[in-house]
C-alpha cells in the first residue's frame, strides 16, 4: 500500500492558547524591585554593662519630634535639607590632634575637608551620629532623616574614593570599599530609644 | 485588461503562521520574570515612602517580610500583617523563629527582615517591631522604599 502522508495538525488555535496563557502571566505578574534602606539593628545590650563615655563634642544629635521638626544639637531647628550639609561638616570635621588621637590609637583625619573646629568631632572614626525620635513621629520623616545621614556618609565616601582611586565608591574592589567603611568614613549612627 | 480585474479580487491574507511563535516568545518572557505574590495583603497596600540612599534587596529567598499599614475597615492604628493575616508584636518572635527554621544554619545569619510601612504610619510602631526583632537577634534589616528623593515625602 502506498504510504500516504499523515494528515497535518491543525495549528490554527496554537495561537489562541498561548495568548491565553500569555495573558495570564500578564495579569499575575508582580515586576516590583524590592529595594530600601538598609541598616543593622545594634545587638542587645547587657544591662549590666555600662555604655562607653562619648565626649559630647563626638556627638552628632539629631532629634525629630512628633510634629516631624527637626532639632540639631540641641538648639538649631533645621529643614530636612540643610540635614545632609551639617552632617558632613560634622563628620568631616577632623578637628582633634595628634597628640590626643595617639591615646586611641588612630592618627589625624589627613583625609578630612572641614574646618578643624575643636568644638566638633575629633575623627570620622569618632563622631557618632545619635538620632532620637519620637513615638509619634511619622514614618516617611524618619525615613527622610536616615536617608539624609547616610547620604551624607555616602557623599564623602564618594569624594574619598574619588580622590584617592578616581572611581565612585560602588565601582571600587570590595577590599578597598572595606578599607574606606572601616577605616576611613564608618557609618555610625545610633539609634536612640523614642520618647513616649 | 483581465490582469487588473484579477487583482481586485481581494486582499492576500497575511501569513499568520508566525503569530504563535511570537506569542510564545512573549508568553516565556512573562513565565520567566513573573513573581506570585505569596502573602495576599489584609490591610490597606502600604504606600512606601521614597528615599535615594537604596540598596537593592538581592536574595529574595532570604527576605521575610513585614507590612505595617492601616486596617482595610478603616480602624485606626498601625496593623502589622506577618504571612497571611494581621497580627500583634508579641508574634513577631515565633513568625522569626518560623522563619529560620525554614532555611539552613548557614543561611541564618543572612536573613534580612523588610519592613515595608506606609509613609502615614507612627515611628514608634516601627520601634517596637525593631526591638522585638533585636530581642531575637534578627538584626539586619530593610526599610523598604521606592525610589525618588527623599524630599518628596515632606510635601
């Protein structure tokens, strides 16, 4: 018997079912990069042990209280905007000398930009930045303000990696982005427990 | 003269035989990238407030969510919704637990819990799931935003 060819499948639909499937996917589809802040809560602390003394001039106090304003140090008011300048002069201050800084351990801020005012912070290594808030501060302001501080930790990373390898901070190896975050600008921001 | 008459007859119909082979291009693109939502939200979708400092979360599967909103009923307070369903702060500790147990001993230290709370709820909700959180020692943590400048929250 001659062979005959076996009849060809209709494949008219084919179409009609992928685009039924297609949109199916398309419905249940969730394309949302998950991206934020993000920061490492401290470790408990143990009651008995007593936390270390910080020179005042060390630290950086921002408070945010329940009307979403903003207190620098205990007596300026400030706008959101002006946060991010007066941290990096904080940080950037460099202020303490070398005679002072040998008893630590560390060497003067040869890196630092700012005005050497030793009224303020002795080394980047030494200024905390403490933020205290309120319970009933809203969200999005608290957001603001973290993002403000690390931005300014952010901005003289940069111009240290800029200087120094003549790449932004997040083009550099992971060792020289280690060397920079725990040597030369270590982000330390505390967080202080709200006010009631 | 009759090529011309023979011409209007009607439209070639266009090959079509391609179309499936386009749509199932499409078709892959979307089973590839689609992400199920596994929790469905009960409380009202956070908006997230917006930030620029952002890191982008890398390992999804080492990511447990917390979202902080308003009730969809419109009760007011801040309602925490772990997995599936709206819970108090004192559950916090066991959904940790639940979700370590989920994952190897390795991993465990590398668990980043992502807060993700409406740019309207109070701070100090936010601190007492930080403190339930540091009292299980899941310390990293994400506050999830979108992208855009910070200043946009203040307006």
């Amino acid at each position: 018997m001659a062979r005959r060819d076996t009849p060809e499948i209709n494949a008219g639909s084919m179409a009609d079912i992928a685009f039924l499937l297609l949109i199916f996917f398309l419905v249940t589809t969730t394309m949302d990069t998950d991206m934020g802040i993000s920061r490492k809560l401290p470790e408990k602390q143990d009651p008995n042990i007593k936390p270390p003394v910080l020179k005042e001039k060390n630290v950086f106090e921002v408070n945010v209280n329940r009307n979403d304003e903003i207190l620098v140090e205990g007596d300026t008011y400030m706008q959101i905007d002006e946060l991010k300048e007066a941290a990096i002069k904080f940080i950037d201050n460099g202020g303490g000398t070398a005679a002072d800084l040998q008893k630590e351990g560390l060497t003067p801020c040869t890196w630092c930009e700012g005005d050497k005012d030793p009224e303020s912070s002795d080394h980047p290594k030494k200024a905390v930045i403490s933020l205290q808030s309120d319970r009933g501060t809203s969200y999005k302001m608290y957001i603001a303000v973290q993002n403000e501080l690390v931005a300014a930790y952010t901005e003289l990373r940069n111009r240290y990696a800029e200087k120094k390898y003549g790449r932004l901070f997040d083009q550099l190896s992971s060792s020289q982005q280690q060397e920079i975050t725990k040597n030369i600008y270590p982000q330390i921001i505390s967080e202080a427990e709200p006010r009631t | 003269m009759a090529k011309f008459g023979k011409k209007k007859k009607g439209m070639p119909a266009v090959n079509t035989a391609a179309l499936p082979d386009i749509v199932f291009m499409l078709l892959f693109f979307f089973m590839v990238t689609t992400v199920m939502r596994e929790t469905e939200l009960k409380i009202l979708t956070p908006k997230l407030p917006s930030a620029d400092q952002v890191k982008k979360l890398e390992k999804k599967s080492l990511v447990s969510y917390i979202y902080v909103g308003k009730a969809k009923d419109g009760t007011p307070g801040d309602k925490i919704q772990l997995n599936d369903r709206i819970s108090s702060i004192d559950e916090i500790r066991s959904f940790i637990y639940a979700e370590r147990a989920q994952r190897s001993e390795a991993e465990i230290p590398l668990l980043t819990t992502s807060i993700k709370a409406d740019s309207e709820s109070s701070v100090g909700t936010i601190t007492d799931i930080k403190l339930e959180l540091r009292d299980v020692n899941a310390l990293k943590v994400n506050y999830s935003t979108v992208k855009g400048s910070a200043m946009d929250n203040i307006k």
